[in-house]
C-alpha cells in the first residue's frame, strides 16, 4: 500500500498538534515542577489553555480533504474537531476552582485532557476499524486514569474500577465484532464494509459483526445495554472530568455511530432502524425513570445524559425504514444535523450545571442535592445559571435545547414508521420536566441547608458561565449560524 | 488443515467463557483475566480470519493479524492503568472483591 504522508500530515494535522502539546505539557509539569503544586501547575494550565486556544485556531483553518487512505477529513469531521478542541478548553477552565482543591496531581491533569482530546479528533475522521479501535482506547484509557484521579477518594478510585470493567468488556465486544466484519468482508476499511452491506442480502456473520460493533459502541454514548456505569462514575469522578465524560467521551461515541449508521451502513441500515429505535426507547426509559428519584447532583446528571442519549439515537434511526430514495435521504440529513446542533445545545447547559456544582460542592466535594437548597438566596446568580441550565436541558423554549429536540423530533416525524417511538420521546420530554424543575425547587423555594462559604469562581470560570447562559438563551432565538454549519458538516456524511 | 469454524468455535468458546468469567468472578484480579481471554477470543478470530482470506485467495495483505498486534498493545495499556488502579483501590478500601465496592449506588 502506498502511503502519501503529505496528504496523511494534512488530515491528522489536528491530532500531530495535540500530541505535540501533551508531551510539552508533561515536559514543562517535569522541569517546573518536580512537586511543587501551586505555581508550576498553574503554569502547565496556561500553556495548555494558550496551546489549545491555538490548535482550536488551526481547526478553523481545515480544508475538506479526501486524499489519504487511513482517515476523511470531511466538513463532517472538521465539525467535531472543533467541538472536540472546544470542549476540551471548556473542561481545563472548569477544573480551574476544582484544581485548587487536590492535593496532589495537577501537573498532569491538563496533559491528559489534551491526549484524550487527541482521541477524539482522531476519532472524528476514521475510516478503518483499527483506527476506530485505537482512537476509541486512547480516549477510554485516559478517562480511567482522569476518572480515579483522586485516588485518595475512595469515591473516586471506586469510579475508575467500574469504568475500567465495563469499558474493557465494551472493547472486547468491539473487537470481537470487528473480527466477524473483517472476516465477511474481507477488509478493515469502511469503504469494504459499506460495499458489502448495500450489495443485498447481508450474510448472518456480517450481521452479527455489526450488531457486536454497536453493542460496543453504545458504551461510549452510554445508552442501554452498556448504561449502568454512567450514574456510578459520573458521581465518583471529580467534577471537571465527569463535565468532560458527559460531554466530550459522549460526543465521541455519537461521531462513530453517526457513520457507522449514517455513511457506512447507508441505506443497507433498514434492517437496524428496528434495533436502534428500540435501544433508544429503552434508553430513554432508563435515564427518564433512573433520573426522578436521584438525590445526587452528578448521579442526577448522569441519568439526564443517558435520556439526552436516547433523543440521539432516536434521531439515528431515523430515515431507512420506510422513507425511500430522496425523501429518506433528505429525512436522515436532517436528522443528523439535528444531531450536531443538539451536542452544541447539551454542551453549553452541562458546562453551566457542572460549574455551579463545582461551586457549591466545595472542598469536601459532596454533590448532594441539599447543596443547592435555598441557593437563590445565598447566590443568586448562580441559581439563574442553573435554571438557564435545566431548562434548556429540559428543552423549554425560548432555550438552546428547545430547539434542539425541536429538529430532533421533527426530524423523527417524517419517517411515519418512527410514529411510537416519537409519542414515547414526547411523553419523555414531560417526565423530564418535572424532574429538572425539582432542582428549581430546591434552588427557590426551600431554605438554605449548607451553611458553608462559596468560594467566588475565578475570572475565566466566570466568564465561561456567562458565556454558558449567554449562548443557550442567544442559540434559542438566533440558532441560524450553527445550524448552518450542522447542515454542511451532516451533508458531507452524506456525500 | 484445520478449517475455518474450528477456529472460531474455539474462539466462541474463549468469549463466552470470558463473559461468565467477568460476571461470576468477585475478585477484581480475576475479572479482569477474564476480559484479557475475551480480548484474546477477537485475537483468535481475526487471526483464523485472515489466513482463511488468504487461503482463499481474497487478500493477501495481513490486516487481520496486524489488527492483533493492535489490540495487544492497547490490551496492555488498558490492563496497566486497571492493575494500578486495582492497586489503589487495595491500598485505600483494604479489598480486592468487587461486592465491597459498593458505595456508589442509587
């Protein structure tokens, strides 16, 4: 095979710059540092913030590039990359308060949000099983180490053994899929694989290849039947990385889904629309029901992100089934833009959530609900961001989420044999409402139960809560630009 | 020669033993031997695979068996950060049994 490395540099530009940074980041934490914990590590957090501000520059400067044979480097992929490198930045301002309060460690915390960063872009322009793999484990292999970070938690340490479990179980249904993929088709690439599924009849093996490979997958976007270590983990893990899990390790699940569903199953996806519609009723269930009776602010999180999964996986599924020709291909553009402004609504409102709960959680970080009792006596501001939060997580109009679930559902409408499965979404959106207005409750109408001091939040994590307000109000009433450039990058899945 | 579905009953056998393995096992050491031997399975599969694809005159590249080198590698990094995590847990909560961890619930 002839490998063109100019054309290879030009499509992993972003994940070379990446790398680059994290092991300068680890270089500096080394020569700085050597265990001091205040001032080199807040230098490390300002090169790392600087250098992602710059790879987050480059990614604007991307060119659609079909050149190399190991990765795409579509609009499609340059749209996750920039949401990828804007979630990482978001995450190393929210871990600012938080970062003050570890005793040991913080030198090297920004290095591997960057190399999971890394992942993740890489992730965004696959086109092989073993990139897919690799991409996949150096994102899932990082979020162990950040999720038992404190390990003088026994929260935390309890959190990393239960992901590591369960996403090592996940990896070996990936690759045991892969295996049966590669050995009908003949071939590890997508292009293989997408050739063989859209020739007719599917060989059984084929079949369940693909089923294995999206069993695995359902792990990162944490919906049913790998959904259990979401509530767990997101509790156990320090604040700032669970922000980055809800966010960040779920949008990279949905990249893979998206054209693994989208572009590589194509229209031979009609015999999986039963499948995927169905794992996305029974994730809803889960998140909605698991989500009423919480009493944790993170756990609480966690059940809402695996409801906000179920909305995206509705949208999957959307289009194969009945809807043929060019309507069924209009119907799944749409859903899959849909899709892409949906994870810029959740990741405004879950940076906001996570920031107030950093807040109130304080040194001891305990995030149980109580703490925001009466918080809009005690901070009223912070209270508004989070009910800014919660509604448009909720999707309330005239917030970002609304209109999110708003194309999502309107996108599900038009294919006529997804009727059942949008009643259930719309009562979900109900159930929902009565949960995240709980947290309304508590924050206005109950007296204040925690009587200890807020720390103020630092310059930038104030700036990003405004922005996180700002952003889900103004993408609510002005959304044109982002849906503009959900439409280009869910054509070019298309294309 | 040994043919195709000798290979990947073998490796059926391998996962499936793995999986009971990983849900029966209390101890943490142990399950994760157990998720090694169903990584090892997908080894045992893309390897028949692809001298099956050979045999068969499909593709003469090895990109099944290159995959396994893949997987190994990434097998060893993942066992790395679960052994010292495994580690960590020991040395804080005193227990390597999965049933005691159990703080995090509802």
């Amino acid at each position: 095979m002839d490998i063109d490395t100019t054309q290879l540099l030009a499509v992993f530009s972003t994940e070379v710059w990446l790398g680059a940074l994290a092991l300068l980041l680890i270089l500096v934490d080394l020569v700085v540092g050597r265990g001091r914990l205040t001032g080199p590590a807040d230098m490390v957090r300002m090169v790392a913030l600087a250098g992602l501000a710059i790879v987050l520059w480059h990614t604007f400067t991307l060119e659609p590039n079909s050149g190399a044979t190991w990765g795409t480097l579509d609009t499609f992929a340059i749209y996750f990359k920039r949401f990828f490198v804007g979630t990482a930045l978001v995450t190393l301002i929210v871990s600012q308060p938080y970062e003050q309060r570890l005793e040991a460690g913080r030198g090297e915390f920004p290095a591997l949000v960057v190399f999971t960063t890394m992942g993740m872009t890489l992730l965004a322009s696959v086109s092989d099983f073993v990139t897919l793999f690799v991409g996949l484990e150096l994102v899932t292999v990082t979020l162990f180490m950040l999720a038992a970070w404190r390990a003088g938690l026994p929260r935390s340490i309890e959190a990393g053994m239960k992901f590591v479990i369960v996403g090592a179980i996940a990896a070996a249904f990936l690759v045991y899929g892969t295996a049966f993929v590669y050995g009908t088709t003949g071939s590890l690439e997508f292009s293989a694989v997408r050739a063989a599924v859209g020739a007719g009849s599917i060989p059984m093996a084929l079949k369940f290849g693909l089923l294995l490979v999206i069993v695995g997958l359902s792990f990162k976007i944490g919906a049913v039947p790998f959904h259990l270590w979401i509530p767990d983990v997101y509790q156990g893990a320090p604040t700032p990385v669970t922000a980055f899990l809800s966010v960040g390790s779920k949008a990279a699940g949905v990249v893979l889904m998206m054209r693994l569903v989208f572009s590589v199953l194509g229209p031979g996806a009609a015999q999986w629309v039963t499948i995927l519609a169905g794992l996305s009723a029974l994730t809803l269930l889960m998140g909605n029901l698991g989500a009423i009776s919480q009493t944790d602010l993170k756990r609480f999180l966690g059940y809402s992100g695996i409801s906000h999964a179920g909305y995206l996986l509705l949208a999957m599924s959307v289009g194969p089934g009945i809807l043929v020709g060019t309507h069924g291909a209009e119907a799944r553009e749409s859903a899959a833009s849909a899709i892409l402004f949906y994870l810029v609504a959740y990741l405004l409102a879950n940076t906001v959530a996570f920031l107030v709960i950093i807040i109130v959680s304080r040194t001891d970080d305990d995030s149980h609900m109580d703490r925001i009792n009466g918080l809009a006596q005690r901070k009223p501001f912070l209270a508004f961001a989070l009910t800014v939060s919660m509604l448009s997580l909720a999707g309330v109009p005239p917030f970002a989420g609304f209109v999110a679930k708003f194309m999502i559902l309107r996108a599900a409408m038009a294919d006529p044999a997804l009727l059942p499965f949008v009643v259930l979404a719309l009562v979900m959106v109900v159930v929902s409402l009565y949960y995240y207005l709980c947290i309304l409750k508590r924050m206005y109408f109950r007296d204040p139960i925690d009587e200890g001091v807020l720390e103020e939040p630092g310059p930038a994590a104030r700036v990003l809560l405004y922005a996180g307000v700002l952003g889900s109000i103004a993408l609510g009433v002005y959304f044109n630009p982002i849906v503009e450039a959900a439409n280009l990058g869910a054509h070019s899945l298309f294309g | 020669m040994i043919p195709l579905e000798h290979y990947l009953y073998l490796s059926g056998m391998l996962f499936t033993l793995g999986l009971c393995g990983v849900m029966m096992r209390r101890n943490v050491i142990l399950v994760l031997m157990s998720v090694e031997i169903m990584l090892n399975a997908a080894n045992v599969a893309l390897v028949a695979f692809n001298k099956h694809l050979v045999v068969a005159g499909g593709t003469p590249e090895p990109h099944g068996q290159v995959f396994v080198f893949f997987t190994i590698a990434v097998a060893a990094a993942e066992a790395a950060v679960a052994l010292v995590i495994a580690m960590a847990l020991f040395r804080r909560l005193d227990t390597v049994n999965v049933d005691d961890v159990a703080n995090l619930r509802w």
